[in-house]
C-alpha cells in the first residue's frame, strides 16, 4: 500500500540519519568569518588536506564561546579577545591561537547627516553620530562586534540611550536589513559589508583607526572537561591554520578587490 | 519591489535545474517534517481518541492544557530540547546535538498537542454517532478506539497535515537544536533565515517559493492518497 510504503521510507529515512561519518568535527564560528565567504574557500581545502569535514554553527561570539563552555563544539573560532581569556580561565578550553584580522568600518546614509566621515577617530566618529542623535543601529546581541561597539562607546565618554540608538538584538546581517531599512548608521565587519547584497543608500562613512582592528583566535575545547571532544581533528585542523597555505589562502581572499583579512598567526 | 518576481524566477531555476544543494536541503526538510509528523500522529491520534472515548475528573482538564500548548513557543521548545540534549545537559551522552534526529525530536514537542487536539475535536464527534452503536455491542475501549480511529481517518489525516504544515515551516526551534549545519542539518526555513541575514533576498523568496510549493505537493499528494483509498466517497 502506498501509505505503508511512505511510512515505512520515513523510518528507515530516519534510522540512517545518525550514521555519522568518522572524520566530523564541530566547531562554533561568528557570522562575520562564515558571511565573509572565506569558510566557503577555507573549509574544502581543510577537507582535501586533512580529510575533516568541518561543521559550522554560525552564531555570535557570546554564544559560539557558551556551545564550546558545554561541550557542544569541539573548537571555536571567535574574536573578542577579553571574552576569549574569561573563558579559558574558566577552564573550557585549552590555549588560544591568534590566526588573523580583519577590520570593523562605520556604514551610514552616504549624504553623511551626522559627518562621522570627517572625524580623526573612530571615538570621534561615534561622538559625532551620537551629537546628531542620527538613527544608529546596535547588534545588541552580545556578539564580539557587539562587544566591540560598546568598548568605542565607552571610549567615547558617550552613553548610547534614546530613540535613535536601536538595539535590534540579531546577527550582522539583520542588523545590516535593518540599517538598511532605517537608512541608519551602523558599526559592521568589513566583510559582512562587502558581501551585504542589500545595501540600500548605504556606504562607508568611516574606517582606518588601528582600533577598528578586529583579531581572530582558534580556542580548542578543553579534553579534561569535556572528553568526548575530537582533539586529535582539533589538532591537525589548527595545524594546518597554521601552515604557510592557510596564510596565503587567507591573505589572497578578496571582495571587490579588497583584501579582507590579513594573516597573523606566530610561526 | 522586483524582489519577488526575481525570487520566482531563482526559484525556477533552482528547481528545474535541480540545483544539488536545494535538492539536500529539501530533502532534508521532508524528511524531518514527515518524520515528526509521523511520530507525532503515533501519539497525538490515540491520544485524541483516547480523551473523546474516556471520563475521568481531570479531562477537561487536560483537554484545556492540549489545547494551550498548540501555541507552544517553537524558539522556547528548541531552548529546551537544546539544554536537555547538550553535551553538560542530562541526554548529553547521547550525542543527539545538532542532529536532525533532535531536530525531529523538537518537532514532535511542538506538533503533538495540534495533532491530539484537532484529533480530540473530530473524534468526539464521531463518538456521539457511535456511543449507542458501540456501547451495545460491547466494544472495549480499545476496539472502540480503533473503530474511532479507522472511520474517523479523513479527519484524523486533517489533524496530521495540520502538524506538517506547522513542522515544515518552523524555524526558531530547529535553528537552535540543528544548528544550521551545511550538508547536515541545514533545511529549507534554516536556509531562508541565512540567506535573508546576508541581504540575499532574491535567493531567501526562492527557497520560500520551494518551500510553499513542497507544502502544497504533500497535501495534495497525501488527499490523492486518501481519496483513492475511499473510492468515490468525499
């Protein structure tokens, strides 16, 4: 019978789900590396070398760093270097491996209501958006480039409060939806940027202070605590990040020409 | 906007060309959805006939609970299938994390009260025809309730559609216990968050327009099914 034949297919379609390939490895990684694009020219080439089949969790550094504190990832990928240290001082991970950069660039209106473009420093650029009390669109979601905006705000001297500070709460690319939406300011990863389809009347009003820069480390999930995790697959992958081809592979991707992360791995 | 027409067209194209990645994803978005249903239905069916046929002090009860948990928050079910199932959560040994088995399991959470209760609805009408019937032939309760379920099938299968149609669209809770993982647990509304994240709307409406169409194509498939089964009765 027809109905029989589609249940029985069902459970036999479930059964096989959990046959997991030998070489999977898990690792939590923020938006901005996996928007970037540049996981799509690591990963296969990881595959081709090593044989790991990396998974990716896409989520914000808060939450990459809370999946590796419960084992649920066998390495994270993240940038936001005070979080980082709290949390292997908190015994969920083994070492922290510094693998490259990239940068953070103010986006807004490109008539530049607030004149952010015309300011020295990043500071001053923020102090300039929040003196116009022009729309400025927040991640609010706890992420390292959350992080990041409100290190600057304090920074700044400036407390970010009122109807034109909106804290949306969602990943780099909502929050870039929304920016776009509002014709608002917002702070983003260079790369997000880049590959953002949707930007709207949206442009580069501010980028180059050495404090923009973003560090991106490898944190391995400590064995002790959770001994279910691959630290063999951990090991070779952050081996092989830190080969000569990792480097040139990284420091070759570009978008629109523009190399977006740079290499700075110690030998 | 010529958003969605451009959405329809990448749609199109997508399947007709049977773009490699669409055809994973889909298929694992039928395969999740179809699995919960299927699990779902094993419960939420006898248990709907179960609370028409039976009278106990505490039915009304329940009946209300059933009911209020139709409208289960999918992003809280997914919250806490997640603690359950990670690795420092009680089932953790089981490695069931970012699986579509969990993924299948927060579905079942999620649809089985709509299937209990649609089921309870149509049953307990079906029983007012057949209490006479059934209670002088002496039927247990558990003939009854098969009796139930059998002539009751049409509506029972309405029940399950409806829990389909909740599963194949949800995304909050999958998002959470899947992951979102490429090639593993990636399905078709998980896909449609990621793309619509990277600005990329045009390929978000297509995966929608997919998504649309399979929900379409399995209950027009399941009401041939069921009509063939019948003959010409409607």
């Amino acid at each position: 019978m027809t109905f029989k034949s589609i249940v029985l297919g069902t459970v036999a379609a479930l059964l096989t789900t959990t046959a997991a390939m030998a070489e999977e490895m898990k690792m939590a990684v923020t938006t901005s590396f996996a928007n970037s694009g540049l996981a799509d020219v690591l990963l296969p080439k990881v595959k081709e070398d090593t044989g790991i089949d990396v998974q990716l969790l896409i989520v914000g550094t808060g939450q990459a760093l809370a999946l590796g504190a419960a084992g649920d990832v066998d390495a994270v990928l993240v940038h936001s270097r005070a979080a980082e240290e709290k949390w292997l001082a908190e015994g969920n991970g083994t070492h922290r491996t510094e693998i490259m950069y990239n940068d953070f660039v103010f986006v807004g209106p490109q008539e530049d209501p607030a004149k952010a473009g015309g300011a020295e420093t990043a500071t001053g650029a923020l102090q300039a958006i929040a003196g116009a009390e022009a729309p400025f669109v927040s991640r609010g979601d706890d992420s390292g480039t959350h992080k990041m905006e409100l290190r600057l705000w304090k920074a700044a001297d400036v407390t970010p409060e009122g109807d034109w500070y909106k804290a949306v709460g969602q990943g780099m690319g909502a929050a870039l939806n929304t920016a776009s939406g509002m014709n608002a300011y917002i702070m983003s990863d260079r790369a997000s940027w880049l590959k953002f389809a949707n930007k709207g009347d949206l442009g580069i009003v501010f980028e180059g202070d050495p404090v923009l820069f973003n560090q991106y480390a490898y944190l391995p999930v400590n064995p002790e605590k959770h001994p279910h995790v691959k630290t063999d697959l951990v090991n070779q992958l952050e081996a092989w990040l830190l080969s000569d081809k990792a480097e040139e592979l990284i420091n070759a991707y570009t978008i629109a020409d523009q190399q977006l992360f740079v290499y700075n791995a110690a030998e | 906007m010529n958003s969605i027409g451009e959405g329809l067209w990448q749609a199109a194209r997508l399947v007709v060309t049977l773009d490699p990645d669409l055809v994973e994803i889909t298929a694992l978005s039928l395969r999740v959805s179809l699995g919960a249903t299927l699990v779902a239905s094993c419960i939420g069916l006898p248990l709907g006939a179960w609370l028409a046929v039976n009278r106990f002090p505490a039915r009304r009860f329940v009946i209300a609970i059933l009911n209020a948990l139709m409208g289960l928050p999918p992003v809280v079910v997914g919250l806490i299938v997640y603690v359950l199932f990670s690795r420092s959560g009680p089932l953790g040994v089981l490695g069931l994390l970012f699986t579509p088995t969990a993924m299948v399991i927060a579905q079942v959470i999620i649809i089985t009260p709509i299937i209990a209760s649609v089921a309870h609805q149509a049953i307990r009408d079906l029983w007012a025809d057949y209490h006479d019937l059934l209670i002088s032939l002496q039927a247990t309760r558990l003939q009854r309730i098969k009796t139930l379920l059998w002539d009751g099938r049409r509506a029972l299968m309405t029940a399950s559609l409806a829990g389909f149609g909740r599963a194949i669209g949800e995304v909050g809770a999958i998002m959470i216990v899947g992951g979102n993982i490429d090639h593993a647990t990636r399905v078709l509304t998980t896909a449609i968050a990621l793309e619509t994240g990277k600005g990329e709307f045009d390929m978000a409406l297509a995966l929608g327009f997919v998504l649309i169409g399979l929900a379409i194509l399995v209950n027009l498939g399941l009401h041939f099914i069921s009509r063939t089964e019948r003959g010409a009765r409607w």
